[in-house]
C-alpha cells in the first residue's frame, strides 16, 4: 500500500479573505490512501469522479489490550460527482508510533478525482 502525504492548505480565521480551493485538490495518482499529520483542526476532502464511486475508512492508531481497533467508514460508498468532508479527528486517530500521523485509506482510487487537506485554525 503506497500512500500519498497531504500538506494542509490553511483556512483564514475571521473570514475576512475566503479560500479559493478549487485549484487546491490534488490527484491520488496510483496511492491508495493518505497520509497526513494531526492536529486535530485538519478535515480531508475527497471528490469522486464522474464515473463511479469510492469507500473511505479513516484508520484508527490506538489500540486495546495491544489490539488493533478495525477503521472507520461510512456505511455507502461515496457517490460519483460528488466532495465529501472527513475530519476532524481526534487523537485516538493518529499513529502510535509518535509522528501523528493519521491514514486514510480510499477504495477504488481511479474514481477519486482528487483529495485536499484543509487545516481549520482556531478552536473547533
């Protein structure tokens, strides 16, 4: 599984100078997930193509009594044409291994027309 790091594009607090994301979306390429740093403030956008559709499960880092805890998605596939928001995540999210990492892995990658981190500032 390859994964594609994602580098947030920050949010202007105040609303004062709207953020125009629409150039923002990266293309997944031949990656199978994501890969970003946490910090609690960050939401993932996912846009499906026009031809098909994608699941997305959020991975879950923590463990319990050294299991793994299965990832999170939603119960449909993600419909075509459309951008869907995940995040933000807690802590228990990120990847024990100290980074904070958090992965998300993405179903059919050839119906993801691209994915954008957002970093949100302020308290949420």
């Amino acid at each position: 599984m390859t994964l594609l790091t994602l580098t947030p594009t920050n949010l202007v607090a105040g609303g004062g100078s709207p953020t125009d994301i629409t150039d923002a979306f990266v293309s997944i390429g031949s990656n199978t997930g994501v890969l970003f740093q946490n910090t609690g403030h960050e939401i993932v956008l996912v846009q499906t193509n026009s031809t098909g559709t994608t699941t997305v499960t959020s991975d879950i880092g923590t463990t319990v009594q050294g299991q793994t805890v299965p990832g999170v998605a939603p119960g449909s596939a993600q419909s075509a044409s459309k951008i869907y928001s995940y995040g933000p995540y807690p802590t228990q999210y990120d990847k024990q291994d100290g980074t904070n990492d958090i992965e998300i892995d993405l179903g059919t990658i050839a119906d993801v027309s691209g994915v954008l981190l957002l970093h949100i500032p302020g308290v949420i």
